[in-house]
C-alpha cells in the first residue's frame, strides 16, 4: 500500500498540480515558457492609475521615459525592483507594464504574453 501511494499516485498528483498550475497562470496570460524565474526578475514600478496601452511610446507606464543607450530610463519615482509576491503590495500592478526591456531603443515586453482569456 506504502508503494501504491507514493510510487503510483504520488506521481501523477505532482503531474496534475503542475499541470493546473501552468493552464491558470496561461489563462492569465503567462506562457509556460516565461514562468522560471519570473519570482526574481526585476521590473520597473508604474503609477496607481497606469492603463496598459500597446501604443504608448512606455506601453503606459507613467513612470518610464524611454529608452538610451539600451537601457530604460525612468522619472525619479520610477525605481527597478523585484515584485513583492509574498505580501501582495504589488497587487494592483500590471506585470505588461512591469516587465519592460530596451530593444533597437524602443521599450518592449520583456516577455511574450500570452492571450488573457480570463472575463
């Protein structure tokens, strides 16, 4: 019985919970792909009342200036961090807005997002 329990079914309950883990957090956007090392990336802050928007020259991020010389710069209330994950100051923040890179002195995505299908 002791083999049955961890050698059979322990298993598969691992797979399963990985398995959950990864659709909900693609039903949230995040590709399977961009989740390792997600928990310590840095990002750079945005306000409390900045939309997303695909257009902006900073995809909204009030916060954010531009790109020089390959880095982004920010406003002197702008700072690069680690997201607080464990409690939850960081609740209202939008990661597509966080998670910002330099490319050819554009900002960009740091990370392919994934469609969110959540309503």
């Amino acid at each position: 019985m002791l083999t049955w329990a961890y050698m059979q079914v322990g298993w598969i309950q691992s797979f399963s919970g990985f398995f959950t883990y990864f659709i909900i957090m693609y039903d949230f956007g995040f590709l399977p792909e961009s989740l390792p090392g997600l928990a310590l990336t840095e990002g750079y802050a945005h306000a409390k009342g900045d939309m997303y928007d695909i257009t902006h020259p900073t995809l909204g991020n009030s916060f954010v200036t531009g790109c020089k010389d390959g880095s982004i710069q920010y406003t002197k209330d702008g700072e690069l961090r680690i997201p607080d994950w464990l409690y939850l100051n960081d609740l209202h923040t939008d990661l597509r807005m966080f998670y910002l890179k330099c490319s050819d002195n554009k900002v960009v995505p740091q990370f392919e997002w994934g469609k969110c299908i959540v309503k």
